[in-house]
C-alpha cells in the first residue's frame, strides 16, 4: 500500500576533496513509499536547486541494481537495509515514518571522497589493471560453445563473474579490505579455461595491486558478504588464497 | 619465501598456521593439566619428569613454540597495522548487516584478547616453568614436584580469578579464530564451513571450561 511519509534525511555535506566535511540533516515531506532512496535524494535536489543551495552529490547510473555506480552507507549499511541489493533498489517503504536516515560515503584511504557521497572508486579499476589481459585469439568471432565448460564450472563462474565493483565490500569492512571484490575477479577468470595461461601471474599481480592501493588485509569478519548486492560469498576469498598458494608453490 | 609475509594473504597464511599450532598446543596442555586431578600428584610429575627426559629435543620444542607465538603475534600486528591505516576516517554510523556476516564481538576483539593472551603467558612461564624447583622423590627418582607449585599457586585466589577470566579470553580468541584460521588457508567448504564456524562455539567454549575447571578444584580440593 502506498503510504504518504515524512523523513529526515542526516548526509555527509563535503563540497571537495581537500575540505573538511559535515553532517547536514534535511527534512522532505509528503513523499510516496514507493519511491527508491535515490528519487528521494532527487526530490531534495530539486528543493535544494530552487533554494539555490549546491545539491547532494552522490553517484547512480542504471538505477537498476546492475551497473555498480551507485553506493553509500545508509544507516550504517552499505547499500542499505534490504540485503542483496545496490542503494538504488532500497524503497522508502522499507523505512518507518518519520526516521532520521544517516547517509555516509563509503570510507577507505583507497576510496577518497570527492564530493558529498561520492568517492574515488578507481583503485578497483588499477586492480583489475594489474591482472592484465587474458590469451584469446583475436580475429573473427568464434563459434559459440566451441570450449566446452562444464555445467557446474560454468555456474561457479558465473556466480564471480556477477560482481558489479561497486566497492560496497570495502566499505563495510572493518578492515577496508577488497578482498572480497579481488577474490571474486580472480575466481571468475581462474575457473575458465580462458583464464589458465595467466592464472598464476594474474593473482599474484592483483593482489601485489590490492596491497599498494592502501586496502587493509582480510580478518574473516564476513561483512563484505553480508552487503554484497550481489550475494558473492566468501567462499571466493578462500579461493583467492588457494590460487595464491599455487602460484608461490609453482614460482 | 612463501611464509615470509610480504602480501595481505601471506599475513593470513602465517598467522593461520601458527594460530593453528598455538591452537594444538593448547589442546595438548589442557589434557597434560588435566593430570593435576587424577587424584594422584605423582602422576602429573611423572609426566613432567617425562617429557624433561628429552633434554634438547624439548628444548628445541620450546623455542618452536616460542617462535610460533612470536610470528602469531607479529602477522597479527601486521594485520592491525593495515587495518589502522586503510580507515582513517571512520564511520559516524557503523552497524554489521547481520545475516551472513561472521562479525561477532569475538572477532573484533582479536588484537585486545590476543594482548591478554600474552601478557598471561609471560607470567604464567614465569610463574610454572622458571619458577621455584621443590624436588621429591617419585619412584624412587628425584624429579620436580611441580604439582606442589602448582598447588601453591592456585591456593592464592587472586591467581584463580585471573586465570579463570584469561581462560575466557582465550575462548574469545577461538571462537572467532578457531573457523578463522581454516578459512585463511582456503579451506571454504558449503557445508562444512558452517559447522565448523558454529563449531567453533563449542571447541571454544570446551577449552576455556577445561582450563577453568582446574585452578577452582585445586582451589577448592587441593
Ligand atoms: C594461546 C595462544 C593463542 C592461540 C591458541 C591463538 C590462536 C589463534 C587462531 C587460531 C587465530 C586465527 C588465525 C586466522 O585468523 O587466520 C588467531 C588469530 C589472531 N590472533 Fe591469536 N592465538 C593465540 C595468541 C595470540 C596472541 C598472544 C596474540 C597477540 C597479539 C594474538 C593475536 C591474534 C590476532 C590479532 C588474530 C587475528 C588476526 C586477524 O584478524 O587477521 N593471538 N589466533
Ligand atoms: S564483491 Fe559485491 S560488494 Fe564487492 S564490489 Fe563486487 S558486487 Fe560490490
Ligand atoms: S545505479 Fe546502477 S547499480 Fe545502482
């Protein structure tokens, strides 16, 4: 049922990088319960635009829980309180009437905030950087399912391959470790015949990478899993340290 | 090489191994203490006198184990040192999502158990292993009577509260570290990974109850 609601809205106001930031509550009114968390940050925009005051930065793109570009603590959650989703597909209903809610960036040294919500995300993508290319031939397109993959493979990839870099891993981790997000990359290509030829450099380079970003290191807290919106479990972080054993056995 | 902790997941290997070392250890203590309360003093100096019997195999022994705990602590620290700097900035509003999350008060609290973990066993090396040599006649062999140390000990009840209260730290540290360590090494299975993480509890919770149950019935029988 659609429910008229009021809510309080208590965010992390940074205008730039090199200033110091703040909280900043705003009260919006009347707004339906079926609108996501993100309409609401829109509706005070507009308020905020026509007071002439600089709206609230935050970022969002597919606004369908598939691209990755959004995220921020709400509430003290990464994403927010409905498990297995980005912020962008969390729903006013799913907040009581007239509830402050804290939205806060994702923090980490290697996620600097560059405005309001919106942090630096770029590590992820040295990251992914440092695992390099995979050997396939180039040239006209090959013929589908010409490598066989077992159906269970297949699915196991799969189930990496879902991780969206939204970085929501680091920012619920008391550690501010990717491992998460790196285990889940280097699970992916690793399971895959595709992925065999660089297997071994591939892991120690992402992880040599996560390392000189400035992550912490792993404690088994299990948050990361927790938030995850796309409910990658930790079972690939072991996975990581299986590859990562194999590579220094065969250095 | 491979030990040496240069990368993140290198740390966690070191501090698993050796975290599971110090975890056989202590196991093997609990069953060796447990020999206190057979009701029969000369079986725990027999056992004792035993294992001085192995001389410099023992000592070698020792200094592993001494070695074990020192690389256990300084992964560790690696651990938190990392951990201090990836977070400067800290949250206002923190809350774990519940659900999947292993985060229990146990594994927060790691590094401060730890802490105390150590700081006990300096005393209590200095304490049984370089304290006084009261020698008897077992046998007809002269050994150390470390039963009666022991017993001295444990009559004083300051000594008994903390050591109760170290022993409920140390299962703090297992419970979190027990399902912790497999998982370090890579050791995730669908389904076992969750026995062994509620199992955890119960090894934990056994091993702290072993050791408790010793100083109170020197205490109160001895
Ligand atoms: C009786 C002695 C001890 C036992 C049986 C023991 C056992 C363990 C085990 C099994 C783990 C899990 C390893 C892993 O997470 O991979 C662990 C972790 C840990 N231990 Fe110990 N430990 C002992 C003493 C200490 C001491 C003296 C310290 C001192 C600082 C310490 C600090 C830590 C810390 C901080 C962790 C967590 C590391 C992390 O979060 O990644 N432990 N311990
Ligand atoms: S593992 Fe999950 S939380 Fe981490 S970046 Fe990927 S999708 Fe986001
Ligand atoms: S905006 Fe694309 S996942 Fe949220």
């Amino acid at each position: 049922m659609t429910k008229k609601m009021t809510l309080h809205l208590r965010i992390w106001r940074q205008p730039n990088p090199h200033t110091p930031g703040r909280f900043v509550t705003y009260t919006i009114r009347d707004v339906s319960s079926d609108m996501s968390l993100l309409e609401l940050l829109d509706v005070l925009n507009e308020e905020l635009i026509k007071k002439g005051e600089p709206p609230v930065e935050f970022d969002s793109d597919c606004r369908e829980g598939i691209c990755g570009t959004c995220g921020f603590l709400v509430n003290g959650v990464a994403h927010g309180p409905k498990r297995g989703r980005t912020a962008c597909q969390q729903y006013l209903r799913d907040f009581k009437d007239g509830e402050t809610i804290t939205l806060e960036p994702f923090r980490a040294k290697a996620f600097p905030v560059i405005k309001d919500l919106v942090v630096d995300r770029s590590a992820l993508d040295r990251i992914m950087a440092a695992g390099g290319y995979i050997s396939v031939n180039t040239g006209s397109a090959p013929d589908a399912n010409s490598i066989p993959i077992p159906k269970e493979i297949a699915e196991q990839a799969f189930d990496a391959a879902a991780c969206i870099g939204c970085g929501a891993c680091v920012a619920a981790c008391p550690n501010a470790s990717a491992s998460l997000f790196v285990s889940a990359k280097i699970a992916h290509l690793a399971l895959l015949p595709q992925g065999q030829p660089e297997r071994i450099r591939r892991v120690l380079r992402m992880v040599e990478q996560m390392d000189k970003e400035g992550f912490g290191d792993c404690s088994n807290h299990g948050e990361c899993e927790a938030v995850c919106p796309k409910n990658i479990s930790i079972k690939h972080i072991a996975i990581m340290r299986r590859e990562y054993l194999r590579a220094l056995w065969s250095l | 090489m491979a030990l040496w902790p240069q990368s993140s997941v290198a740390k966690k290997f070191l501090n698993a191994i050796t975290g599971i070392g110090l975890f056989i250890f202590v196991v093997v203590h609990l069953f060796e203490n447990l020999l206190l309360l057979t009701g029969n003093p000369d079986d725990f100096n027999r056992w004792a006198h035993f294992l001085e019997s192995f001389g410099v195999v023992l000592r070698i022994i020792e200094i592993g184990l001494a070695a074990f705990f020192i690389a256990h602590i300084w992964s560790a620290l690696l651990v938190y040192w990392d951990k201090w700097k990836a977070r400067p900035h800290g949250y206002r509003v923190y809350r774990t999502a519940g659900w999947t999350s292993r985060q229990t008060l146990s594994s927060q609290t790691m590094i401060y158990t730890g802490i105390v973990l150590l700081a006990f066993v300096i005393w209590h090396v200095i304490t049984f292993r370089f304290g006084p040599y009261y020698p008897i006649m077992v046998d007809g062999v002269e050994m150390r009577d470390l039963h009666r140390l022991v017993v001295e000990v444990f009559n004083e009840p300051i000594n008994v509260v903390l050591y109760v209260a170290v022993m409920v730290f140390l299962g703090f540290h297992l419970r979190h570290g027990f399902w912790s360590a497999l998982q370090s090494l890579g050791a995730y299975h669908p389904r076992w990974t969750p026995v062994w993480y509620s199992g955890g509890v119960l090894v934990a919770a056994a091993l702290a109850a072993g050791f408790i149950v010793i100083p109170i019935w020197v205490y109160l029988y001895l």
